[in-house]
C-alpha cells in the first residue's frame, strides 16, 4: 500500500514523502559507501532488479538501508538528463525529502569562464613566464632570489665557467630599481605570482581543465530529514545497450522439436551486478532525449540606445526531431543452383542426413540420435523465465538471479519449449522466372505455442546432432506459424507455367446494344515438382495473393500468412506431380455482340428459365444468326488456306515459265505450263467470287445481329 504522500517544491524538483515518488534520476549511479566496483564507484544502494529494453534504455532499481540524512549518489555526464527526467526515490519509513543538490553542466561553467586562450593553454613554466609578460613575480632557485616584472623570455647563451658556453632559456625582469635581470630558467625552483587578479584566472583555468572530459562523475546529494534511518527504494532509467535474442532448434522424428531461446545482456552500468532479478522487455515504448541539465536563458531587448526604436526580438528556431533507424532486416535468398539435378535426369540421389531419417545400419551404440539431444538440452536448462503481457508489451522474468560483471556480456536463457514443427521442402516461386527450373528451401514449418512472444534473431538448426544451417526468425506472436528457410536441396526441381482466361458467370444487363456480364478472370498457375530423392517429401509452394483475387484452389493443409499462401503438395520418391492454383476475380465487363464470350453469357440467360417471352424469340434468332456467322467464318478461313496454296502454286508456274523463255525448245512443256497456269487462275477467281459472297453474308448477319440486339432493354438482376 501506499501512504500518505506530501508534495514540497524542491527548486522545480517534485518529492513525495512517506512512501513516495520522486522522479529525478538516471542509470550507472552509485552511493557513498559499500563495496567498490571496479571502477571505483561505490554502490550505497545495491542494484537488485534491471529490466532490459530493445529501444536502447534499462531500468534499475536499488534497495537498502540509509544511515543517516545524505544520500549521495554518482553517474557519468552523459545519463544526467535520464537521471533527472526519471528518478524515483521511495522512503519506506517516515522520513522525507528536504533538497536535493548538483553541479551545473560542466559545458556552461566553461563557457562562463571568459577566460583569454592564451591563459586556458598554459602549460608548464616556461608558458607561465611567457604568457604572464608584465606580472610582478619572485623567483627563488640556485641563483638566489629576485623579484621584479616579467619582461620576456628568451633563448641564448648563458655565462659559465666552462670554455663552451651552453645554451637555454632565460627570463628577464625589471626590478623596483629599474634594473633589467637576467635569471636561468632551469635554475628557478620557485615561482610566486604577486597578482591576486592573475592567481585567480590561472585557478579559474584549471578548474575549467580538469572538468573537461566526460571521465568525472557527475555528484548529487538528496538530503532526507524525519528519521535517523531510512528504508529506501531508488528507481531510475539509463541509456543502455539493447538485449539480442538468438534461438536454437533441435529437430526430431516425433513433430515436436526443442526451442530454445536465448538473450545477450551486456552491462555498461559502470558497475556489476550482483545477484540481480532479470527481466528482459519486448516491444517499442517511447523514449527519447531532453536536456534537463543545462541551465537555460532568456533572450531580453536590448534598450541601451536612445532615442532609437527596437523591435520585437525573432523568435528562437523550431523544434527538430530526429528521426530514429528503422530497424530493417530483410531475409536474403541466395539463387537458385542449377547444377547436380539436371531437368532430363532420372537417377536418385542419396541425400545427406535429414532430420527424419533414422540412424544408418552398423552406426555406433554409443551415437545418440537428435531426440536424444533435444531431452538432454531440455533437461539441462529447464524452465528458466516466465513471460508477463503487459499491454503492447511482452516481458520475460528470469526465475532465478544472476551476475553480470561490468563492461561484460552474459547469455541468458528465456524460453526452453518443445513446440509442432516439421522438417519440410519450401518453394518460393516469385524469387526465380517462370521458365527457368528453381531449387527449394529446407524449411522447418513451426507454429509458435511456447506462450511467448518472440523478437526477431538468429536461429540455429540442429538434427541427429549435426548442424543443418541457419535461419533468421522474424517476430513471431503467441500462435503464429513461419517456415524457417534453412538450406538449399538441389536433388528437387520445380518448373511452372501461368495461365489466363475469363469465364462468364451470369448476365447483367442487355443496353445500348452491349452485353453487361460479370465475367470471372482467372489467373492459374501449374507447378511441375521432381523429386530425386529416394524418400517422399512435403512440399510447400508459397504463392502470393493477387490484388481483387481470391482463391480457388481447394487443398487440404494450406497455410496462410500475410499477403501469401502456402499450398502443400506430396511427391513420391522419384516421381513428379503438378499442382494447380488457380487466383480468381469476379469483374464486370461490357461485350460486344459479336465475341464468343458474349453468345456464351446469353446461351447461359436462356438455361435459367428466367427469359421474359417477349425477348426470348430475339435472343434465340441471336445466338442462332451467330451459330451461322461461326460456320461462315469456318468456311471463310478454309477459302483463305486454299487460296494461298493456289497463289503458292501459280508463283512456282510462272517462275518455271520464264525459264524456259530463256530456252528454245520444250513448247510442249510450256503448253502444259501455260494451261494450268489458266485452271489456277480459274480457281482463284471462283473462291474469290465465293469469298465475297461469304462475307457479305456475314456482314448482312452481323448487322441484323446489332438490330436486333439493339430493341432489347433488360436488366436481369432486377
């Protein structure tokens, strides 16, 4: 339960006293005493539960006993701003919250320092005396002690009692007498600045030094007042590595294989973390950035002329937003292999270990099959997590708890499931040409009921303990089927063809001289699968749903999923069967009188009995002027054939005539030549005279068609 709470603004910090919230804080944060992690951060308030997100953030809370009324508290500058938008400090007992205290951005007390660059850059003494030129200083070294102004620094000979003099640096001052002396540098163990205004600056610059980095914890220190002792629970969020999900999958004859799933945590804390509770979040809450720790100023007018006008100050720049990656994976295939299964070859192969085939004749006692190995994995890790739905989330509690040193990674297990899965042989048409022969995946067809919800990662496959391949899982939900396309099996083929018709299915309308039908398109597509091997398979061939279709195809076992459906279809050893799938469309369309389509929609009219009596004569003299019209047609395209062997046969002659111009002689053949070149041209002349009779026949029939289609109004959906 929770007590009475107590509201006292706190600077623009709210704390809730009693048991209360107070919401400051961020990660990687530390007390003032305890055991010392190893980067030297001590941990009042051990870590006792951190919860992983996949958005890049975690949360940590710390529980223990304070003695005394200062709670210190420490984290690195870049997770301020989490620290102060999520802290949230619970007094069990009857004390409360009076203040709470924290340094200023490191950043701004920089830029507050206005100090010159050639201050901020000074390093070592020969800077010090360079840069200071005018300073009133002491020196005291080997050479004694003078005091004076700094007149420079130089480079030259120095006077020694050697023969070579040697060369270094040496300073000038100007003392109180105006005498100009000259003082090795390398002597002057003592230098004291007698400028208060210049000691300060050089502080001021060192300070500003030594806060430069992000490497200095950043302290803050709440300060609890009510009680000697206090009984506290610190929560808070940071900014985190996300936790990674990989998957294992051991394959077995008995339909049910063992999923386990497992997650890599990496802890950048800045601490360890010591005999945690566990729990790993799937799913995308909102998070983002806010800067709480730089203080903020407002822009004023400046009135300082007189006499002259100020306008309005501009307004500061818009917000930005920064858009975040869209994690996109997408599942790569590698092409089709044409090679070791040719289209003409009729010999079987051998395959390699499958996960359904049973140990070889004279294997080993001692070799175990995949069964086996699933039953001891299972047996090893258990039941480790249990899974929580919390709204569009899902989290998964790890039932015993861990150690995590820091700056190191752990692998944890969350699921640990037998689930139905099958071993399978998956087609994905659309990935390959419709002419060419395509190979299929090695799949494994899994139905997610381990009752968690899973995120997307790698997968690796195991049977009669050999590794099969590799699979990428993409979020799968609690009851969700997917094919785990694993490998390539180059001893099963597939080829295909695509078909399109229309077929009427029932009239509409008769206006204008058209025929309005609802027509069905039809989009089929025949599968040829050749299997090489010398044991049946299950096929699955993915086929993609049309935009307007549905499906047509009646099979038992079909699986659906997304935009596509997956069709199965069994292949005895060595032997090939075609599947059809057909996608269907109802559309509507307007015919002309004289396509087959539209006597077909008619001939249908008058099968149902629906026909008023004063149209039916007419549509029957239709259907029958067009039977007529289809045998003009017929005979009409027998004239055309005909005609063009005469054509063919009158060329040939008439060449051979006018060889044998050329030639003197042969009048006989010539005669013979010249007569059925006349019967030829007979004939042409007689099936061009039919011809033009046929069709205006045709025409006149046609024209009586439109005539007689154009007196009927009908709407036959009334």
């Amino acid at each position: 339960m929770i007590g009475r709470a107590k509201l006292i603004p706190l600077t623009g910090l709210t704390v809730l006293t009693g048991l209360a919230a107070l919401t400051i804080f961020g990660a990687g944060c530390a007390g003032r005493y305890g055991v010392r992690g190893p980067r030297g951060l001590a941990s009042e308030l051990p870590i006792t539960r951190v919860t992983l997100y996949q958005n890049g953030i975690a949360y940590f809370e710390r529980e223990g006993r304070l003695k005394g009324d200062v709670l210190t508290l420490h984290c690195r500058p870049h997770q301020i701003n989490d620290l102060l938008k999520s802290l949230t400090v619970i007094d069990r007992t009857s004390g409360r919250a009076v203040s709470i205290s924290l340094p200023l951005e490191k950043g701004v007390v920089a830029r507050l320092g206005r100090l010159p660059k050639q201050v901020r850059n000074t390093s070592g003494l020969l800077d010090v005396l360079r840069v200071f030129r005018g300073a009133r200083v002491r020196i005291s070294g080997k050479q004694g002690t003078v005091s004076g102004r700094v007149v420079g620094v130089e480079q030259g000979l120095l006077r020694t009692t050697g023969k070579t003099p040697p060369t270094g640096w040496r300073v000038t001052l100007k003392s109180r007498k105006g005498l100009l002396v000259v003082y090795p540098v390398a002597e002057i163990r003592k230098l004291q600045l007698q400028d208060r205004a210049l000691e300060m600056g050089l502080d001021k610059s060192l300070d500003i030094s030594l806060e430069e980095g992000t490497w200095k914890p950043i302290r803050l220190s709440v300060r609890l007042a009510g009680a000697k002792n206090h009984d506290l629970l610190v929560s808070y969020i940071v900014e985190m590595p996300n936790w990674k999900p990989a998957y294992r999958l051991v394959l077995g004859k008995d339909g049910r294989p063992l999923l386990q799933g497992w997650a890599v945590v990496d802890n950048l804390s800045g601490e360890s973390w010591n005999n945690v509770r566990l729990s790993l979040v799937a799913g995308t809450p909102m998070s983002f950035l806010y800067n709480l720790h730089s203080p903020r100023f407002t822009r004023r007018i400046d009135l300082s002329h007189r006499g002259r006008s100020t306008s309005l100050a501009p307004p500061s720049g818009s917000v930005g937003y920064r858009r975040g990656l869209k994690d996109r994976l997408q599942r790569a295939y590698k092409k089709s292999r044409r090679g070791g299964a040719g289209r003409s070859s009729s010999r079987r192969y051998r395959p390699s270990p499958s996960p359904s085939t049973i140990a070889p004749k004279g294997a080993p006692a001692s070799e175990r099959s995949s069964d086996d190995m699933a039953r001891d994995l299972e047996k090893a890790v258990r039941r480790s997590a249990t899974g929580v739905k919390l709204g569009s989330l899902f989290r998964y509690d790890l039932r015993d708890r861990i150690t995590v040193p820091d700056s190191s990674s752990s692998l944890v297990n969350i699921v640990n499931k037998r689930v139905p899965g099958k071993d399978v042989v998956l087609f994905r048409p659309e990935l390959t040409s419709s002419h060419a022969a395509s190979h299929p995946y090695r799949a494994v067809h899994l139905t997610n009921t381990s009752g968690y919800s899973l995120e997307k990662g790698p997968v690796a496959i195991y049977a009669r303990r050999t590794f099969m391949g590799e699979a990428f899982l993409e979020r799968l939900n609690k009851g969700q089927t997917i094919f785990l396309t694993y490998a390539i099996d180059p001893h099963i083929s597939m080829t295909r063809r695509v078909e399109y018709a229309s077929t009427p299915v029932r009239l509409l309308k008769i206006h204008g001289g058209m025929v309005v039908s609802e027509v069905m398109r039809i989009h089929r597509t025949h599968y040829k699968v050749t299997n090489r091997l010398e044991k049946p398979i299950t096929a699955y061939i993915k086929s993609v749903k049309r935009s307007g279709y549905k499906l047509r195809t009646k099979a038992k076992g079909i699986v659906r999923g997304g935009n596509a459906i997956y069709v199965p279809i069994t292949v005895a050893p060595g032997a090939t069967r075609v599947l059809t799938v057909e996608w269907v469309s109802p559309v509507t369309r307007r015919l002309a009188i004289n396509t087959n389509l539209a006597m077909t929609v008619l001939k249908m009219y008058i099968g149902t009995g629906k026909v008023p009596a004063r149209i039916k004569p007419i549509l029957n003299k239709i259907i029958d002027a067009r039977t007529r019209i289809n045998n003009l047609n017929a005979e009409i395209s027998r004239i055309w054939r005909v005609r063009r062997t005469l054509t063919a046969d009158q060329s040939r002659v008439r060449a051979n005539l006018k060889l044998l111009r050329k030639v003197r002689g042969n009048k006989r053949l010539k005669a013979r030549l010249l007569k059925s070149l006349g019967q030829l041209e007979a004939r042409l002349s007689g099936l061009t005279a039919r011809y033009v009779k046929l069709d205006e026949q045709r025409a006149a029939l046609r024209a009586k068609m439109r005539i007689w289609l154009g007196q009927i109004t009908l709407d036959a959906t009334r």
